[in-house]
C-alpha cells in the first residue's frame, strides 16, 4: 500500500449513492473549490467531504486533484496569494 500521507486528500467510492468523495488533508484552495464546483462536486458538511455521482471524467478530475503533493499544493497557493491550512481531523480512506 501507497503512503498517502503527503497528498492533500483520498478519493473514495461510495458504491451505495453511486458517487464519488474526496477526503482533504488541508483546505482546498480557491481553484481546486471552483474546479470541484464546475464539474458537479458538491461540499458534504456531515461527512467532511466533497462529493459527486460517479462518472469517468469526475473520477479522473478527483484522482488528479488528490494526488497533489501537499508541498507542490503550497507552492500553487502561494503564488496565487493563499495559505494552504491543514485539516485538523478527516475521514480519510485509501481506495
């Protein structure tokens, strides 16, 4: 098994809704939040996570974002003028 612990998040899928959830380790940037939001994501404040119903290219856009080095993340939010914050407690699950 792959350490994940330095990707900004996990992609899980959820087989019973028929979607697709990302798990951040920080908080998304104002970039990733609006890709998440044009390609159908929506934020889960119960679960902590972003989600979608499953299609091909929405599996492809969450494996890309979540397989972001957490310090290439910083690097992209710095130049853009942001911080990235860690989140302090996740549900994150390897798929």
């Amino acid at each position: 098994m792959t350490d994940r612990t330095n990707l900004i998040a996990d992609v899980k899928e959820n087989k019973e809704q028929n979607g697709i959830e990302i798990y951040f380790r920080v908080y998304p940037i104002e970039g990733t939040r609006n890709t998440l939001k044009s390609n159908g994501f929506h934020w889960n404040h119960k679960k902590s996570c972003w989600y979608a119903k499953y299609s091909v290219d929405r599996q492809a856009i969450a494996e890309v974002i979540a397989d972001t080095l957490i310090e290439e993340y910083k690097e992209i939010a710095g130049e853009n003028g942001e911080k990235v914050q860690e989140v302090k407690t996740t549900t994150t699950t390897t798929a």
